[in-house]
C-alpha cells in the first residue's frame, strides 16, 4: 500500500535567455509506509526539484503527486523537510523552533513544551534548549532541523542532503542518529544523496537518478535486516553492493560531464 | 595594525576619547591663540560659560525639550505609519508595486523645501515642525523596512511553510521577526536624520527649540551660544544612539551572535 504516488511528474525551467530545461523528465514513484528511499544521482539531474515538487515547495510541469490518495497541492505540515542549508529560525531557541509547527497548529503551551522535549530528548540536544542556533555546531543545527521537522508528526519526512555541509565523522554519528529514530518510529522517508555509503547503510530501497534531464534508472531494494549497525559497512555483501551502485552513479555522472 | 582584528573595549573608549579632546585642543589653539578672530569663532570657555548662561537664565531647557518632542513626535507619528506600510510592501508583491514608485519618487523630495508651502497651508504652530520631521523620514522608512522585509531569507520561508505556517502566520512569525533587528537599525538611523529637519524647521518661524535660539544668536552675533546649541544636538543624537543601540542588543541578542 502506497502512501506516496509520484505520477509522471516532469518539471521544466525556464531559462534566462528564453528557453526551456527539462529538468526532470516524467518521473514515477511509488512509496510504500515505511519505506527509507535513498535518492542517488549527479549534481544538476533534478534530485531537489523532485523533492521540492513532493514538499509543494514547486510545481510540476506535468503529472501529479498524491499523498493519501489526495493530490499534494501547496506545502503542508503532512510532509516534513529538512534542507542542506541551515534552516534553524535564528531569532528562536532550539526549544522554540522545535515549538513553531505546533503552535502553529494551535496546541497549548504546556502541550508543545512536553512535545518538543521529548523530542530535543530524541535527538540527543538536552541542555541546549535554550540556545540559539547560532550557538550551536552544524551537526546540532540538523539535529534541531530534524526534531522540529518530526515533533509535527508529518506523514513523511523529505531530506535534501541534509548531512552534506557536515565533516566526515558528524556525517556517519548522523547517519546512525537518523537511523536509529527511523527503526523506532518507522517514519516514511524521502532521502536526496550523493553519498553512496550513506544511501546503502540507511534506506531500505535505494533509487539512481540519471544524468538531466532525470529519470530513475534504478530503483532496488537494500536486504541488510534491522536494527543495522555501522559495522555492516565493512561486510562484504555491503560492498558488493555499494560498487554495484558506483558503477550506476558515475556513468552518470560522466554523462552530466558531457552534457555540460 | 592588522584589517579587521578587534581591539579591546578600554584601547576603543580611550581612543574614541583622545580625539574628542584633539578637537578641543585644535579648536583652543586657534581661538586662544588668535589664529581665528573672535567674531566668528568663540573659545571653548566662553562657549561653556555662555552654554551655562543659556540654560540657567534663558530657559534654554526648554527650548531642548521642545526640541526633543518635536523630532520625537514626529518621527513616532512617522514610525506608527511607515512600520505597517512597509511590513505589508516587502511582504506583499501587488500593495509594492502599487506605492513603491511614488514612495521612492517622495524621498527625493526635500523635507526642507516643503517648509514653506507647510507655513502656507499650517502655519507655523507645532504642526508645521511635525510635518517636516514626518515627511522627511516617512518614505525613507517605509522603502528601506519594505526591501529588509522583502529579502527575508526564502529558505526559512519555505522552511516554515513545511511545518504548516499559513500565509498570515508566515507574516507574523517569519518575515517580521527575522528583519526586526534590521529594522530596529532602520529607526535608529533614520531618527539621526530627523534631528538635522528639526533643526531646519526652528531656524524658520519657530519660536522656541535650538534652531529658534541658534537663528536669535547669529543676528546679535554670539558664535558662543550657537556652537553651545550644536554641541547639545551632537550631544543628544548621540544619547538616543546609544540608548537605541543598548535596546537593539537587549531585544534582539539572537542578531549580535557570531558576528563579531
Ligand atoms: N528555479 C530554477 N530555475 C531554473 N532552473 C532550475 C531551477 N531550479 C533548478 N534548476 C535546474 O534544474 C536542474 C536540476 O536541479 P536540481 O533539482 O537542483 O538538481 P540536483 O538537486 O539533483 O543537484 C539543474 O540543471 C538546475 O540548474
Ligand atoms: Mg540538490
């Protein structure tokens, strides 16, 4: 049963000097509850428009997306995202961003409160409460990102390379981090990366994107069972299919080299 | 020296100092000295005694206050306005480009040169000196809160559509609380500027506040009294600078993190 329907959505730019990009070509998607899918794909090949698309943040040329069965129409707290750049509201404390869609949602303080701590608890943040972003380090700043995405309890959550900014090693302790929260809570997720390490130890299908304007290539499921823990990057099968994925990628990637 | 390395507060108070005193000193020399004659430039002393004169026999204390709460009201009157108006052209595209042309057309126009059509069709009460002050920093505060408030950071805007913000609340929550630092330098830069209209509607048809006494002291030729009167402008620009600086870092500490 799927909760996410991406039907032939296509997204075409225009450029400055008047003409037309196909950035994404009519793409189809279906995600099942539960699912972890890892987006892989050259730079430029329409991972983030597709993902924009599904957040209602942009608009398809053609095709549609339906979430539940109800076509997406505009952004809505259904569908949680967080972003590669720092999205943290600076003038809010970790506490208080972790707040801004439940007040928005009209829940009582105390309720929002309780909310949000739980969550700054899933997250590993307790004592940083009352910081401001700006104090904070990059890997706690996505950390917050992600705690204020799921305290809304969206349907799904939408991730845009959101450890790509971070040093190698808050990269990986994110990665379990994410994980962990999504073996516990079983959320749906939408992953964009170009890490290939990274869409093989998370998602439970990986999809490859091709060079723009993009299509999906490849779409497989990952078999190692769960809970999974990090040491299963260095097992053999891991690796196989890791070099697998890297084949696909970088004939990819050379073929956006091409085109540029 | 090196570009851009911070020095401690007391090196930066003592520095600051030191050339408030060489300006002193630069200006005893030439008068004492009698480089400069008399008639044009009074000494310090003479200055400070006739300044001590002014405010003990003249009632010039309350020609200062009718000062003050000439600027005062006239830039809260202009303030009141501006704030609403500018919020809703940076947040909205239509009500922008319905007034953007003529706002930016009128704060060319000079605040000064209105002073004589305003004696015709006000007077030369209290209301002419509040429309001056009005006139002179209204449009400039309404266009430069509309272009803060339009360059609002898009990735926080879309962030909070994500967690289900409605268009009002994005207004409210994101777009005002993310340029209010900003705007409160707007405030403080623009209430410097009103200071020098205020000054040039007392030197015409006014009769009190610090230009009325500085147009009175250049007919009986007393360089003293009128430089005593600029020194008290500088000295009370300089209060509500800092006293506006002092609330911005108290109100807005989020916005002074990470840059220095
Ligand atoms: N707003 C836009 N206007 C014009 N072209 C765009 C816009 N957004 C993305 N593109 C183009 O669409 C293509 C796909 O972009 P994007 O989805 O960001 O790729 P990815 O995230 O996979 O790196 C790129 O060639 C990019 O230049
Ligand atoms: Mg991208």
């Amino acid at each position: 049963m799927s909760i996410l329907s991406i039907r032939g959505v296509s997204r075409e730019f225009s450029t400055q000097s008047g003409g037309k990009t196909l950035a994404l070509q009519a793409t189809n998607l279906e995600v099942a509850e539960n699912d972890f899918i890892t987006i892989l794909g050259p730079s430029g090949c329409g991972k983030s428009t597709l993902l924009r698309i599904v957040a209602g943040l942009d608009r398809q040329t053609t095709g549609e997306v339906l979430l539940d069965d109800k076509v997406i129409d505009g952004p809505g707290a259904d569908r949680g995202m967080v972003f590669q750049s720092y999205t943290l509201f600076p003038w809010l404390t970790v506490l208080e961003n972790i707040c801004f869609g439940l007040r928005e949602r009209g829940l009582p303080r105390d309720q929002q409160i309780e909310i949000a701590q739980s969550f700054v608890k899933k997250v590993g943040l307790v004592g940083f409460e009352n910081h401001f972003p700006k104090q904070l380090s990059g890997g706690m700043q996505q950390r917050t990102a992600l705690a204020r995405a799921l305290a809304n309890n969206p349907r799904m959550l939408l991730m845009d390379e959101p450890f790509g900014a971070l040093d190698h090693q808050t990269r990986e302790l994110m990665q379990e981090h994410l994980l962990g929260i999504w073996e516990a809570e079983r959320k749906t997720i939408l992953f964009v990366t170009h890490d290939i390490d990274e869409a093989v130890f998370m998602g439970s299908r990986v999809v490859v994107m091709s060079a723009r304007p993009g299509r999906i290539k490849l779409d497989r499921e990952i078999p190692f069972a769960h809970p999974r823990h990090y040491s299963i990057k260095t097992t053999a099968d891991f690796a196989a299919l890791k070099g697998e994925l890297t084949e696909q990628v970088r004939a990819e990637v050379i073929a956006s080299q091409a085109l540029a | 020296m090196k570009p851009l390395t911070p020095i401690s507060t007391p090196k930066r108070i003592a520095l600051g100092v030191s050339f408030f005193v060489l300006f002193f000193a630069v200006w005893a020399v030439a008068t004492f000295g009698g480089f400069v004659s008399r008639t044009f430039l009074a000494d310090p002393i003479t200055m400070v005694k006739s300044g001590y004169t002014l405010i003990t026999e003249m009632g010039f204390l309350k020609d200062i206050g009718m000062t003050v709460w000439r600027v005062v009201g006239g830039f809260l009157i202009a303030a009141a306005i501006a704030l609403p108006l500018g919020v809703a052209m940076g947040a909205y595209k239509p009500i922008e480009a319905f007034f953007e042309p003529f706002v930016s057309f009128s704060r060319y126009l000079p605040a000064s040169a209105f002073i004589p059509l305003l004696i015709l069709w006000v007077g030369i009460g209290e209301e002419q000196k509040l429309a001056v002050i009005f006139i002179g920093s209204f449009f400039q505060l309404v266009l430069m809160i509309a272009v803060v408030v339009g360059n609002t950071r898009r990735d926080l805007v879309e962030a909070a559509y994500t967690l289900g913000a409605s268009d009002a609340s994005l207004v409210k929550r994101v777009l005002i609380p993310s340029a209010a630092p900003e705007i409160a330098e707007i405030l403080r830069m623009v209430l410097g500027w009103a200071w020098t209209y205020v000054i040039v509607a007392e030197l015409i048809g006014a009769s009190s506040g610090i230009g009325y006494m500085i147009t009175n002291s250049q007919a009986l030729l007393a360089t003293d009294q009128i430089i005593f009167g600029i020194i008290v402008i500088g000295v009370i620009g300089l209060v509500s600078d800092l006293l506006f600086k002092f609330a911005n870092q108290r109100f807005f500490p989020w916005a002074a993190l990470g840059k220095a």
